[in-house]
C-alpha cells in the first residue's frame, strides 16, 4: 500500500487539505502528511487513536512546524475515516 490522497480537516473555522501519503509499516501503515512542507508520520496506536511522529531533522526546523492543535485536528480527522 502506497496511495496519495488529500485529507480535509476543519480546523480554527477553515477548511485545510493536506495531501498524505499511506504505506505499509511492519503489520500495520503509518500516513505521512505534508504540512507547508514539514512531513509528519501519524501512526495508530494499540487504541486506534493516532499519534503524530517527526524525525530529529524535521525538529530541527522549528519556523514550519505545525502547531500541537493541528496536529490533534488531523490525528482526529483520520480517526473518524476509520469508524
């Protein structure tokens, strides 16, 4: 599996897209989401709640990333794909 798609999220009263990308990840996938450039992989957990991982190098870059309640409105917006 190895698909791109565009994820609509409602977040602050605006509707964002963000184009994603899913692959395969041991026995489970992982989703990769382009922020304005700064690539973050959200993964679901045991719960099927999804968390959001970045590399050391993307930290690095602190000017692009994306604030902690965007992250939460896309990790909920992929959860509720999967009810």
């Amino acid at each position: 599996m190895d698909d791109l798609l565009v994820l609509p999220v409602e977040y602050r009263g605006e509707s964002l897209k963000f184009e994603t990308r899913i692959f395969s990840y041991g026995y489970t996938y992982r989703v990769e989401v382009d922020i304005g450039g700064f690539k973050v992989i959200f993964e679901p957990d045991e719960e099927r709640n999804y968390r959001a991982i970045s590399s050391a190098e993307q930290m690095d870059k602190k000017e692009n990333m994306p604030d902690k309640d965007l992250l939460q409105a896309i990790a909920l917006q992929l959860q509720a794909l999967h009810q």
